[in-house]
C-alpha cells in the first residue's frame, strides 16, 4: 500500500505556485517562440499589440525600435557619479530614519483601509536610487553597486520594519522589482567577493535581507543575469559544504536542498534526504519533486517509503 506520506508529498508537489521567470529563463523562453514565426507573422503580432496600446504606453512602444547603430553608446559612469550615489543614498537614509515619510497610521479613503499615512514622495525617490545602481550593475561596476544595492536596502529593510515609510504594502507601492534587485545585490557579492569568501558573505547577505524576499537563493542569483558566473563549479562544493557546517535554521535548510539539487542533482539529493533528512526538513520533497520533474515515478514510490519510515523513527 502506498503511504499516506507519499499522497501528501505528491499533492505538496503538484500544488507548488508558478514562480515569476527569472531573466535568463524568459529570454531562452522568448526566443524559443520567435524561432517559430516568420518575418511578416512578427510584425503582425506587434502591430496588433501595439494597437491595443494606451495612449501614454505608445511612445514608449515606438522607442523600443531604434535601430542600435542609432542609439548613444553606453554611458560610462564616472567615481564622482559613483560617490554621488552613495551620498544620495546615505541622506536618503537619514530622512527615513527621521521618520520624515510618515506620520502616523489611519484610514484612507482611496485605499479603502489603514495605513500609514505621511509623504509617498519617498517612492518616486528609491526607484530613482535603484535606476541609478543599475547604470553601475548595468556598465559592470559590481563593487560600487554592491556597496549601493547593499545601503540601499539596509534602508529599505529598516524602513519596512520600523515604520518609517507611508503606505500599506510598500512593494507593491514601487515600480522596483524587490526580488530581482537582490538578486543582482547577491551577484556583485559573488563577483566581487574573494572564491573561498563567497559563501559566508552570501549567505550573511540572504539572511540578512530574507524578510525582504524569500525567494533569494543561488538559482536567483545565476539567472538573474544573462552572463555566466565564472567558477560555479567549485562555488557549489564549497557552498554546500559551508551550509551543511550551519546551524539549523529555516534558511540554511532551504539553502542546502537547493543547492544539493543545483550542484549534486538527485542522487545528491537522495543522499542528504537519507542521512541528514532529520535535520533538514523537507528533503524528502525536495528529492521528490525532482523526481517528478525527471518523470521517475517509480523512484517517487521509492523515495516516499524512504521517506515515511524516516519519519516514523523520529
């Protein structure tokens, strides 16, 4: 008889919610599909789109097609644009520190609900400081956008948890896509940081920043970006022998199974579910999934047998 186990674990599986594309996915997805149109089949998809367009999104429509040899080569940025940065950024903080978005909390007509009322100048603001950084990512500059990103969201952090900003869902409130900024966050770490520093510093930095966004991880962070990170091979022992050292916590236990599964595939997978599925909960689903993903059913009725006597010892 299958075990009950097994019936909760391909339900968890089947049930898990569609995850926002990241860069490198949507793009490999993008051309895929563009491969199986024609010249003029493309142009009618993009006419047709673009009459669908409001009014105030149709120039910007028209100024994605400007031929490259036309645009204005790269802008490159400069250590004063780069100090200025960081001085905008650091009075920026100050002024939330002040409490100078925010006055108290109360009912708002518009929304329908409480929040925090005051000054939502501060949004227009921190998606201007966030544009900026990305001119540095943007030209490769990682260690200034390191440093920026970095202080930036300290802020921001701080800001959400204390109070400091008006509004009631401040993601929602920013044109900024939190995640996907500290995803590229984590990736100036990984290309700025010495190889053998690499885990601590990123693992400082995910837990860190993980009441801001829980999806951060080491499969974020390489396809966050279209380029392909320089030593991932040896990154991967050396992270996943830096979490299994970790104390146990909800992080570092989501951390090791992803990165089992990135760097050691399923058998590895297996491997930690079996020897150390006590102290990382949820290995056994995570070998499962991949199983699914694999279309190894057998294997699945396997590993949830595995999986319910675990269990049944504890």
């Amino acid at each position: 008889m299958i075990p009950t186990l097994f019936i909760r674990l391909i339900t968890y599986v089947k049930g898990e919610a569609m995850k926002n594309l990241s860069l490198k996915k949507f793009v490999s997805e993008l051309r895929e599909r563009l491969d199986k149109f024609t010249h003029d089949e493309l142009k009618a998809i993009i006419l047709k789109h673009a009459a669908s367009l409001p009014p105030g999104k149709r120039q910007a429509c028209l100024d994605i097609f400007v031929l490259l040899s036309n645009k204005p080569g790269s802008k490159k940025v400069k250590k004063v644009d780069g100090a200025n940065l960081l001085r905008e950024i650091e009075a920026f903080g100050k002024r939330t520190a002040n409490y100078e978005y925010t006055d108290g909390w109360g009912w708002d007509d518009e929304y329908g609900e409480e929040r925090a009322q005051g000054d939502d100048s501060w949004v227009l603001e921190i998606d201007d400081l966030f544009e900026q950084i990305y001119e540095f990512y943007e030209a490769g500059d990682y260690s200034l956008a390191r440093q920026a990103y970095g202080n930036l969201l300290d802020i921001y952090l701080r800001g959400n948890e204390d109070g400091q900003f008006s509004g009631y869902d401040q993601d929602e409130m920013l044109e900024t896509d939190i995640d996907e900024v500290a995803l590229r966050y984590l990736r100036c770490i990984y290309l700025t940081e010495r190889p053998s520093s690499r885990p601590e510093a990123l693992f400082d930095a995910i837990s860190r920043l993980y009441y801001l966004s829980s999806n951060l991880n080491i499969h974020g962070m390489i396809n966050v970006s279209l380029e392909e990170l320089p030593g991932l091979d040896q990154f991967g022992k050396q992270w996943v022998s830096f979490l299994e050292k970790q104390k146990a916590s909800h992080i570092a236990s989501n951390l090791v199974k992803e990165g089992v599964r990135l760097f050691e595939g399923t058998k590895g997978l297996e491997a930690l579910a079996i020897k150390d599925g006590r102290r990382f909960p949820g290995s056994f689903v995570e070998w499962l999934e991949t199983l699914q993903k694999e279309k190894g059913y057998k294997e699945m009725i396997r590993a949830a047998t595995l999986g319910h006597f675990h269990i049944k010892g504890y």
